[in-house]
C-alpha cells in the first residue's frame, strides 16, 4: 500500500470539474496512436495559425500543466501551492527556437525571475534550459572538440556570456539556479560550462546546480569525479536528479553512428542508478544538496527513508523533492502535507509558444510505463470518493 494515494490530500485544490476535465484529456494521452494524431494535428494548426487552436490549448493541455502565460499571471498558482507548503520553480517553457535575439530575451528571462525569487520562500529556485541559451549544434560543435570558425567562436563567447550572466546574479541574489539537461551528444558541453560557474559562484553554498539524468550510463563515476574536483577547488555542489526523456532519441543516434548506446540496459538498471545517487547525497552533505525530481513513489520514499535513518528533519535544507505542476500531485501534496521541501516545476509562457513543451509533455506521459495509468486511477479514485461524500 503506498503512503502516497490520499487522493484527498491530493487534489484539494480542483474542483469536481476540473478533475473531470484532466480525467479525459490523460484518457486521451493513454492511446500514443490518438496522442501521435493529435500532436502533429496541433503543431500543424499552430505552424498554420489557425485561430481557434488557441483557446482550445489553453482550455485542455495549457490550463493542466502551464501556471501562465508571464510568471506574473502565474503567481496565482504560486500562492496556492506555498499555502500547502509546496514551493514553485519557474521554467520559461520557450523551446525549439535558435534566433540570438531569443537567446538573449530568454537570458533577461531568466534574470527577471531571479529577481522575483529574491527573498520569496515560495520560489525556491530558478531554471534555465542549455539551449534556451545557445544553438543545440554549436554545442555539439565544442563538445567534439572542433575548431570553431571565428563568428562561432563570438557566438559560443555570447553563450557562455549569458551563463555567467544569470549565474552572477544569482549569486548577488542568492537565489538557486538550476541548470537543466539536455541529450548527451551536447550533455558535456554543459557539465564543462557548469562547473566553470560552479567554481565561480558556489565558493560559500551551493548557488548553481547541475541537473544529472540517471537513465544515463556513467553518470555515478561523473558524479565521483564532480566531487573530488569540488574538494581540491573548494567549492560546493548541488545537483537536480531525474531519470531521463530523451531515451528513443539517443538510443536511436547511438544504433544510426555506431557509438555505445549511453543509456541504461533496462528500466531497473536507470532505478538502481538513480536510488545510488540517493545515498550519494544523503551521505556527502557536507558538501552537496540534492534535488530529486521524479514521479517515482519508490524513489521518493526512499529519500525519506535514508533522511530518517540519519534523524534529519524534514525540511532540511539541502534536501528537496520536486514533480511536473499537473502531475503527480498525490505526491507532491503528501510531501508538503509532512513538511518536506516540495515543489512543483511550473512552466510558463504565451499558449502558442509552450506547444513544443506541452507536446513534450504529452509524448512522456504516453512512453513512461504506468504513469498515465497512475493519473487516470487517482483521479477517479477521488471522483468516486466526492461521489460518496455527496
């Protein structure tokens, strides 16, 4: 019996209306032939500017997993979470687009919401993507180590410009900023660019973090290596954990170049990865905070396992657990309830521009075994149990 189904405590915050509204759209994320139809219908309509498409998107897609179109109109959802002690990281959810103006609005961004989150509990961090910052092709560029042409080499200077920039800021602020993951093939690019920052900026606490996918194969020796690089430079280490999205891609590149398929065997090879890099941080908090973002009830109940055994409070602050707004709120709610560090990652953005992001989100809801089935259980779980109560 898990801890995490008091579908009460779960959906306090929706209404009977909108739980009947997110019990059909996740029965229709269930089919991926249906979800595959109705993703290349929507980017079509959007690409085409088709003028209804909008409101449909924000009254399906947008209003389950978006907290607004500015982080302005999305504080509305930030007050409710904190109300049950659950925090909200801002994520510009922008992707796809590769214009130097995009990079550098994205970048002043990202800034802005440092400065929002300066002093508000209920923002405990900010996140950027990697390639909000700078095209996914030049990453890869420097990451194989090839020569960058003169106008390359201003345009990577422009990138790691933007990097130190929020990172500079955060550090005046104080404010956590947590560096997303991206696919493996510009994943190093990123670490290398990272731990430039960390060095930098994260001499007293942890003030940038590095987000670290465990479906990956290595990523345990990368974090060995991370550390002792941090004890013999002196500075600390903080790093978001989940498990991974990119999965058919890389397995896909990897067959098509002839290159070691980089992620795990199995689905209980990625589990006992990331559950190792539990123990990691529980056990090297002196010098790291950990992050742990999944929808994975094992997982996160094993890190209230392991706080327990070593008498840590619940809200200790190098320790915080986070799930998607508009998914896996029976965890997320539970956490908060017990006054653990919850959080919710609530993207946001103009509904046109978030439909690569929610099209995402539609896609990993169909290919993560169970979770769909999970949502779908939940809420009728709750739906019935408001039934009976009426």
């Amino acid at each position: 019996m898990s801890i995490f189904n008091d579908t009460q405590i779960a959906f306090k915050d929706k209404s009977t209306d909108q739980l009947k509204k997110a019990q059909w759209m996740f029965r229709a994320i269930e089919n991926p032939a249906l979800t595959n139809i109705g993703i290349n219908l929507l980017n079509f309509t959007v690409k085409n500017n088709f003028p209804f498409v909008e409101g449909v998107v924000r009254k399906t897609l947008f209003e389950q997993f978006v907290g607004g179109e500015t982080r302005e109109k999305s504080m509305e959802v930030v007050k409710k979470l904190f109300k049950n002690h659950i925090g909200s990281i801002f994520d510009y959810a922008i992707e796809g687009k590769e214009e130097e103006a995009t990079f550098d609005h994205t970048c002043q961004e990202i800034q802005q919401n440092i400065k929002f989150a300066e002093g508000n509990p209920a923002i405990p961090f900010v996140v950027f993507k990697p390639t909000g910052f700078g095209r996914l092709d030049l990453y890869a560029e420097v990451q194989r180590g090839k020569e960058l042409t003169s106008s390359e080499k201003e345009e990577w200077n422009r990138v790691v410009k933007r990097y130190d920039d929020v990172c500079k800021l955060a550090y005046e602020k104080n404010v956590v900023v947590m560096v997303d993951a991206e696919e493996s093939w510009i994943q190093t690019a990123v670490d290398n660019l990272v731990n430039e920052m960390k060095a930098r900026y994260n001499r007293e606490k942890a003030i940038v973090w590095n987000t670290i996918q465990m479906y990956r194969t290595g990523r345990l020796e990368y974090l060995a290596e991370d550390l002792k690089r941090a004890a013999e430079k002196g500075y600390f280490l903080g790093y978001k954990f989940v498990r991974g999205a990119y999965m058919e891609k890389e397995r896909e590149r990897a067959a098509e170049m002839n290159y070691p398929d980089p992620i795990q065997p199995n689905k209980q090879a990625t589990d006992d990865n990331y559950n190792a890099a539990i123990a990691f941080v529980i056990d090297n908090l002196d010098k790291v905070s950990g992050y742990f973002g999944t929808h994975n009830e094992k997982s996160t109940e094993l890190v209230m396992d392991k706080m327990r055994e070593k008498n840590l409070v619940n809200d200790h602050p190098q320790i915080y657990f986070g799930q998607l707004y508009g998914m896996s709120d029976n965890i997320t709610y539970f956490l908060g309830s017990k006054k653990y560090n919850a959080s919710k990652y609530l993207p946001y953005g103009p509904v046109k521009d978030v439909v690569p992001y929610l099209t995402r989100r539609a896609q990993e809801n169909t290919s993560v075994a169970g979770q769909t089935g999970r949502e779908l259980g939940l809420i009728q779980k709750e739906l019935k149990r408001r039934r009976g109560i009426n």
